[in-house]
C-alpha cells in the first residue's frame, strides 16, 4: 500500500511538471510565431519592390532580344537565297557547257563522215614513211654500235679474267703468307749461320798467321790478353731470364722472371749471344740490384736451351693441352718447335738449329719428296 502511495504521487509531480513545460513551450511558440510573421512579412515587401524595379529592364531585355533574333533569322535567310542563286546559275551553266560541247561532237563527226577515206589514205602514207624512217635509223644505230659492243664485251672479257685472276691470287696469298713467312725466317737463319762460318774462315787464316809468329813458343805458354782491370766472371752466375709482367705480346702464363744458374765457362763456349757477353771482361759488371745477369727473352724454353748448352741435347717441346685452371692456351706441337726454333737461333745454336728445322718441316709439311728436294736446294734443310 505504501508503494503504490509512493508510486501514484512520483506520477503526480511528473504530470505537474509536464504541464508547466508545456506551458512555457506554448508561450515561446507564440512569440516565435509573431517574429516569424514579421520576418516574412518584410521579405514579401522587398521582394514586390524588386519586382517593380526589374520591370522596366526586363522588357527593354526582351526588346533587344527580339531585336537581335529578327536580324540573325534574316541573315540566314539572305544566306540561303544567295546560295540557291548559285546553285541555279551553276546548274544553267552546265546545261549550257553541255550542249555546246554535243554541238562540237556532233560537227566532228560530221567532218570524219565526210572526209574518212581521205584521212585514212594520208594515215596509211604516214604510216608508212615512219616505218622506213625507223628502220633507216635502225640500220644506221647497228652500224655504228655493232663494233662499240664488240669492243666493250672484250674489254669485260679483260676485266671479269683479271677479277678471276686476284680472287685465285687472293686466295692463294691467304693460304700461302704462312709458308713464306717461315720460309723467309728459315732462310734468314740459314744466312746468318753461313755469314758467321764465312768470318770464322777468315778468322781461321788470322789464326794461322798467329800461330806462325808464335810457333817458338811454349804449347803450355800464356797467350797476353788485353787488360780488363782485374774485372772477370765468377765460377757460377745466376741469369735472370723474362719480360717485365706489363710486357705487351707475353702470355700471361710465363710473365715475370726466372733466375737459372750454369757455369761462366759452359756459357762462354756456348753459340754465339753468351760466347760474345761471357768473352768480354767488361760485362762482368752488369749485374742488376740482386747480382743477376738480365736476358731480355721469355723463360717458356730456357730451361730446355740450358740443358741443350750443358750437356749437348735436351728434351724438344710438345703439344700442350691446358687443364681445367689453366690460363696458358693449348698450342700444337708445331707451335712449339717453332718458339723453340726462334729462341735457339737467338741465342746462337747452331747445331741445336740444324736439328729441330728438319722436325718443323716434318711437322709442318709431312713426307713431301718434291718439297724436301727444292728446300735441300736452297740450303734450308
């Protein structure tokens, strides 16, 4: 009982308090309602006074407008009659053009009608005097132009031989500049070799007249030599054989330098490049920083030419087939022989010469008797 009595007067307060709210609302609405009439009611005024005001410059508008439409419709239709005009004046004169040209056409043929058969006697004699005139002209071009073109096919004649004739000599330079090349080189060795037992013969005859003005002396005498300042070679020296490393033309392989050592006397008695540098006293001071003696050629063979010069033969070069990480290219056996050939006639062996020629023209040119027979004329073999 006591909640419900709670509960009715919760709902009486809310309704009183509900009627007071809507008391206020009611009189803002009517104040709002009254400052919405005025405000409309002076917008209505300004915009009936703005109306009256635009009344007079909407039809002065509308007048120039009218003005401006009137005048581009009467443009346009000025246009359009000037361009009927033309059309129907062009029209006319084709018309015209037409039949001035039927009239013309018919005239001609009235003239070909009656005058056909003369026409075509005139054409026929015409004809005729240009088919004689033509081949008077003829006749006359092959007189004079006959001997031309028998003269101009024997001089292409001339001129496709002597084309033929450089290609075969092209061709046959291409595939023989090799061989006369090496026979140019092989024939310089030969030279050289034959020019040097040419001066040791008439050194010998030196000798001779040497050895009869000393024939009173002792067999175990000392022969004076010239004074060299107490300079002379050791037992022992050590060559410092190679290219610098920058050296253009060397293969990477066998830059740089390597020191090999021989006897000072073995190499004094040994072709001609060491016989004249080991002969002269005065070369005992060439040394370089570290005590070596420079030789200013590759290392690839020396090894082999040293042995050949110590003990009177060595091991000839083979075909060299590189491996997996080796930067040295593969070469043939006759490549080989070749160098070895090269850097033997440098230093001046002679015999060491005489014996691998034999062996690069095997190599090179097989078992040819023809070829053999004329190099063993020449002297090279």
């Amino acid at each position: 009982m006591c909640c419900q009595l709670v509960w009715l007067l919760r709902r009486v307060r809310a309704l009183a308090a509900w009627r007071m709210n809507y008391s206020i609302v009611r009189i803002y609405a009517r104040s709002l309602r009254r400052l919405y009439r005025r405000v409309v009611s002076s917008k209505r005024a300004a915009l009936i006074q703005a109306t009256a005001r635009m009344r007079g410059p909407r039809l002065t508008f509308k007048k120039h407008a009218a003005a401006l439409f009137a005048a581009r419709d009467a443009k346009a239709l000025a246009e359009k009659e000037t361009y009927a005009v033309i059309s129907v004046q062009a029209v006319l004169r084709g018309n015209l053009s037409r039949l001035q040209f039927r009239r013309e056409q018919a005239a001609i043929a009235e003239i070909k009608n009656k005058c056909s058969s003369a026409t075509l006697l005139q054409s026929l004699f015409r004809g005729m005097q240009g088919r004689r005139e033509c081949a008077r002209r003829l006749q006359a071009l092959l007189e004079v132009l006959i001997p031309q073109v028998e003269r101009l096919q024997r001089w292409w004649r001339v001129v496709l031989s002597e084309k033929l004739l450089r290609k075969v000599r092209s061709v046959v330079d291409r595939y023989t500049d090799g061989h006369k090349a090496l026979m140019r080189e092989l024939s310089a060795m030969r030279t050289t070799y034959a020019s040097l037992a040419a001066a040791a013969t008439e050194l010998s005859d030196a000798e001779r007249f040497l050895r009869a003005s000393f024939q009173n002396r002792s067999r175990n005498a000392e022969v004076p030599h010239k004074s060299s300042g107490g300079r002379r070679f050791e037992l022992w020296v050590s060559l410092k054989v190679g290219f610098p490393p920058e050296t253009a033309g060397v293969l990477p392989a066998f830059a740089g330098h390597q020191i090999f050592s021989a006897r000072s006397a073995v190499l004094r008695r040994a072709g001609i490049y060491f016989k004249d540098f080991f002969s002269d006293p005065t070369n005992a001071e060439k040394r370089d920083e570290d005590g070596h003696f420079r030789v200013q050629r590759s290392w690839k063979h020396f090894d082999a030419i040293l042995d050949y010069i110590r003990d009177g033969s060595c091991a000839l070069p083979k075909a060299y087939v590189p491996s997996t990480y080796d930067n040295r290219p593969a070469s043939s056996e006759e490549q080989e022989l070749l160098e070895f050939l090269r850097e033997a006639h440098f230093y001046g062996l002679e015999p060491l010469v005489d014996l691998v020629i034999p062996k690069v023209i095997s190599l090179k040119y097989g078992e040819n008797p023809q070829l053999l027979q004329l190099l063993r004329k020449r002297g090279i073999i």
